[in-house]
C-alpha cells in the first residue's frame, strides 16, 4: 500500500516517528507521499522525505497564502526546477480552494499560477477542494492540464466525481468513506470504476468517525481497503492491486 496524502513531516510525528514507519512496514505500507504546504516548511519536509525515502509534492496550500504571491511563486519554480530530476518529487500540491479559510481571489491566483507550473514542469497536481467545487472545475477546464492530478479528500456526489474524472483527475478516498453517513461519497465509490481512485489518509487530519480526536495515521489504510472491497463486492488484493497501478500510473512511480 502507498499512502498517496499524507502529512508526515509535522510535528505530530516528530515523538514517534520511526516506530509508526516500522509499524507501517509491517502492515504493507510501502511509501508515502508528503504534500507540501508552505515555503517555510518545504525543508523540514524534504528532509523528512529523503530520511525515509518517500515521495514528495511541492506546493502552497490555500490556508498558507501568501502576501507577496508573485515571489512565493518564484521560490517555488526555483525548488521545482532545482529538485526536476529527483524521481521522488512526483507532483506540485498541495495547492487548491477552500472556501472555509479566509476565502479570497488571492487563492484563485495563487492557484492558477501553481497550475501553470504543473504544465510547465509536466507534473500532475495535488488539490485541496472544500465548498469549491464549481469554481475549482471551472479554472481546471480553462487550464487542461496534461498529467491531471488527484482530487484529494473526495466528499462529492457522482455527478461532480465524473466532471473531475472527465478532467482527467482521480479522486482520492481517506476515512470519510468509512462513515456511515458520508452516503454520497459511498454512493460515488460504489458506483464508479476503481480506476478513477487514490487511497490517502491526509494524516494527522481527517481521523475516522469514529476515533474523533485521535490523530490520524496511514495505520488506517487496511480499514479504508476493506470497507471499499465491502462495498464493491470484491476481493481485497482485487482492490489493492487496482489502487498501486492507479497510483503508479498517475504519479509515474
């Protein structure tokens, strides 16, 4: 299993870390990939990366805008090009909208301009949406983006699942699905191919219902695997394999 999203370079892990990942080793967790979220955390994150030789993404998430755009834009072309021909660096993101956290048109542009790098530096992009859905298709349908990227932390219904998957975007499932109450996002799995998904924990963040204030860890990726095999009425290794040639496929592993 690759844990697609996944947020371990925070301080959360900082007391633990070496026994989650040997924990993650013997549950089949092969790999990660650590979304980036803010220049001034981009180093602690890479060096986190390369200690455990995971996967990484290079990118400003809509809670860190910036002040001055135009220059976090230029560091972050100065990190994408300095970093282009290490295979661990896999997309741009986390980038996105969210319409929560200090919603503005200072996010549509940061985001637009971290999409241009994307085509720029054919790499797939790593999205954050949240209550933005219509504006996010929207400026997705006027940039094209070639390699696409993941949606990620899917909670929509199908209709907006298969306007993201007619993008060329997959979608990625953490533990929402493994509410009882996430029925839209339940109906979008068990009604579309498993092709068009990614299994991510967003770690520490969006713990399962049903542990709310416990912090989250890709421990809980064989819970999310058996509730979709349970909903696709299929078998888990079916489900698994499915996942890694998705995963490999998008980020080129």
């Amino acid at each position: 299993m690759i844990d697609t999203h996944a947020h371990l370079d925070m301080a959360d892990f900082d007391q633990d870390r070496d026994e989650l990942v040997a924990e993650m080793s013997k549950q089949g967790i092969s790999s990660v990939i650590i979304p980036g979220v803010a220049a001034d955390k981009w180093q602690h994150q890479l060096d986190i990366a390369d200690k455990y030789q995971w996967y990484f993404a290079l990118g400003i998430h809509p809670w860190y805008v910036p002040d001055e755009i135009d220059r976090a834009i230029v560091l972050l072309d100065a990190m994408l090009q300095q970093y282009r021909e290490n295979k661990r660096l896999v997309a741009v993101g986390e980038c996105g909208l969210d319409k929560l956290h200090s919603w503005s048109n200072k996010q549509l542009l940061l985001l637009e301009k971290q999409l241009h790098l994307a085509q720029t530096y054919q790499l797939p992009v790593i999205l954050h949406a949240v209550k933005a859905h219509q504006e996010l298709i929207t400026l997705l349908k006027r940039c094209r983006l070639e390699r696409g990227g993941v949606i990620h932390g899917f909670y929509g219904n199908r209709q907006i699942a298969e306007q993201y998957i007619d993008l060329g975007f997959k979608l990625g499932v953490g533990g929402l699905l493994l509410n009882p109450s996430a029925k839209k996002l339940r109906q979008a799995v068990t009604e579309l191919p498993l092709e068009h998904f990614l299994l991510e924990t967003d770690s520490p963040s969006m713990s399962p219902f049903d542990q709310p204030k416990t912090r989250n860890t890709p421990l809980i990726l064989s819970r999310i695997v058996s509730e979709i095999s349970f909903l696709k009425k299929n078998e888990t290794v079916c489900i698994l394999e499915q996942f890694n040639k998705n995963t490999v496929q998008l980020f080129e592993l």
